[in-house]
C-alpha cells in the first residue's frame, strides 16, 4: 500500500489527505501549524475563465477542465460531515460581509445561502448585545448602499457574559447552552414580521446545520449566516470536518514541527525519501513512498527569501523564480497588486515541481494550493479553486 506524506493543513493539504484515505492510500499529514482556514469566510472562490488564464496558471497545470469533478468531491466529501454547499461553479453569489461590503463567491455553506437574498423580502441585520467582532449597522449600511433594503437591530443573549464574547464562545453556547425555544422567546418580539435574518455566523461549530435548522423553525424565519472578523467560525467548522474525516479515515496528523525534506541518495537524486521534522525529542524521520507539498505561500511558511532575493520553497529548498531587485516585487500601495504574489513553484500536468527548463525535481514529489506560482489569487478570487483542483491533481498522480 502506498505511504503518502501531506506537509500542510490548509484546505489544500486536509482535502489531498482525504482524497488519498478515500482512495486506499496510507496517509500521514504534518504541519508546523494550523493552516488559513481559521482566517477564511468558508466560501468557495472559483475564480478565473480559461480565456484568460496565464500560462503558468495552476489551473492550466492541472487542467481546468478537471474543476467541477474537484468541486463534486469536495461537497460530496463535507456531506459526510453533514455540511451542504450550495451554489453554482459557473455563477458566483452575493453575499453581506462583516465590513459593510458585498463579495462575489461561487459556493457557500448552506447557512449562508440565503445571505444571496431577494431584494422583495424584509431583511433584518442583528447583531448580539455584547458581541464586539460585529457592527450590525455597518452591514445593513452596506446592504441598503447596493439598493436592498435592510433594518439593523440588536438582539439580546441568555445569561450574563462576564467577559467579552468571542465568536467560538459564542459557536458553543449556541450549539450546547441554549435552546431555540430560549433565543425565541427574546427575540421573538423584536423582530416582528420579518422574512429574512442575517446573523454573525456563530450558529453552532461542529453541529451547526442542526443548530441553524432548528433555530428557524422555532423562529419561523429564514436565517443566513454573515461570516465575523476571524477567528472565522465557518472557516473553523471547515478545518474541524476535514481533520476529523481524515483522522476517521485512517490517516496521521502530526502537528507542531518544522520539516526539511530528505532525498534518496539511492535513487541518484531522481526520488525523495520524506522528511525530517524538528520535535522536542530530536529529530525524526518521517518515510514515504510520496510526498505532497501543500505548505502555501509567504504568509504560510511555504516560501522563503533571503537578504540576496533567492525565493525558495520551505521543505526542500527548490528554487523560485524571481527577479534579483527585491524592490521590482512590490507594487504600488498596500491592498493592491504586488509581483510576489506570483511567486511560487512550477509544475507539470502532473502536479511535480519543474525546474526552467521544464524537468521534474523528483519522480515522487508533487505540490499543490498556496506554494504553487503564477496565480494572483486575491485579485482573481480563485485562492479555493485552485486549492481543490491543484490537490485533486496532486492525489490522482500518486495514485491514478
């Protein structure tokens, strides 16, 4: 049976182990951390058309073509877990956001879903006596500026917080400490003939579905779910779902040390052997038959640059193509475009880091998500899309 190694535990790394359990495949995922889906809305952002996609797009890599079949893996995958993702991979949604703005994505979370709302209905905006991480004014602001009408109240909460509430507290005590019948009773009189209700999105952590059904049959309103400032509680239920399905599929998770990767010295240089990862007791060596990077980019630990502008990756030091004037990878302002957001490894169609000149490192060493090049992922919104397809890409060349 092939031994698998996944370094990284974003979305990339926890959806390629997955897809690697499912297909028979021993697997063990390491990480020095968490990855960014605590930061993440927990949407899925699709991005970018083939018409217009660079050539060392990672979608081009791996095959645009091979997207809707990653999509229908990944929401067949979260159904297990009981977590519905609904939209259309060729039609993006509009949804509120905590900021007051609204953002274009292709695919939500169930308890988001009515957030792409009708312009008919009477929405109500609320957010919760004592809850910091959410200006309920700001979003119904936002909402009535793109031409939608929206009211902003606040709602009572059960109890008495000592301290202030933070979004996961929030996520338990919805899910473990109050009933429907008890936020019925207070909210019930305030929000009168109201169709439709947008509320932080702290309905429940590792139960909300049936934490968000059940609150609007008692309610006997529509609610939709408007992701906070992070920690993001859509984002953590998404991290939580796909580490427990790996975990219950057979597969290893280690986290905590850093890894640098080890090559077969048997093999002339052509095959890597794993890692060797930095624990408290010592080093230890971790063995694969593969290995797949999902490490993400700068702000993951994936890529590095030195004083003299070599841009590597982190685990085994393969080069990244950059300019040596570190000043030409900044752009103008700081929310704008930036040269580096491009930086990143280059792979074949099989997912293996390449060299310039287009010649694989190592036979059993494939990348996908963040650490991959030639995606500006914020400014095409396709940071998700590329993590599904890429990692997609990545298990089916391990294992066709």
């Amino acid at each position: 049976m092939t031994h698998l190694l996944v370094v990284g535990q974003g979305l990339a790394g926890l959806f390629a182990a997955n897809l690697a359990l499912r297909k028979g495949l021993r697997v063990t995922l390491i990480s020095q951390g968490r990855g960014g889906l605590s930061l993440s809305p927990g949407c899925l952002d699709l991005g970018r058309t083939a018409a217009s996609l660079p050539s060392q797009h990672p979608y081009r890599s791996a095959g645009l073509q091979n997207l809707p079949a990653a999509v229908d893996a990944f929401r067949e995958l979260l159904l297990l877990e009981g977590i519905e993702f609904l939209g259309n991979p060729d039609v993006s949604m509009t949804l509120p956001t905590a900021a007051g703005r609204l953002r274009h994505t292709h695919l939500v979370p169930r308890s988001m879903a009515l957030g792409h709302f009708d312009a008919e209905a009477r929405m109500v905006i609320a957010g919760f006596d004592g809850f910091r991480d959410f200006d309920a004014g700001l979003v119904g602001d936002g909402i009535r500026r793109a031409g939608w009408p929206a009211q902003s109240i606040s709602l009572p909460l059960p109890g008495e917080a000592r301290r202030d509430l933070y979004s996961t507290d929030l996520a338990r005590r919805f899910e473990r400490a109050w009933t429907p019948e008890q936020l019925s009773s207070l909210w019930g009189p305030r929000l009168g003939k109201t169709a439709l209700l947008g509320l932080p999105a702290v309905l429940g952590l590792d139960h909300a579905p049936e934490t968000h059904l059940a609150l609007e049959r008692s309610l006997g309103v529509g609610i939709f779910e408007i992701p906070t400032l992070p920690p993001s509680v859509p984002g953590l239920r998404l991290e939580r779902a796909l580490r427990r399905r790996s975990l219950q599929g057979g597969g290893r998770l280690i986290e905590g040390p850093t890894v640098v990767g080890r090559v077969d010295g048997r093999s002339g240089g052509g095959r890597v052997l794993g890692v060797v990862a930095a624990t408290s007791a010592g080093p230890r060596a971790f063995q694969a038959d593969a290995v797949i990077l999902a490490t993400g980019g700068f702000l993951n630990g994936g890529l590095r640059a030195d004083r003299a502008g070599r841009v590597a990756d982190s685990v085994f030091d393969l080069p990244v193509e950059a300019a040596s004037d570190r000043g030409e990878w900044l752009g103008d302002g700081c929310l704008g475009y930036h040269p580096y957001d491009l930086f990143g490894l280059r792979v074949n169609e099989h997912m293996q880091p390449i060299d310039r000149q287009g010649r694989v490192f190592f036979d059993n060493l494939f990348a996908c998500g963040g650490v991959l090049g030639g995606a500006d992922r914020r400014g095409e919104k396709s940071r998700q899309g590329i993590d599904l397809l890429t990692a997609y890409a990545a298990v089916h060349s391990v294992a066709p």
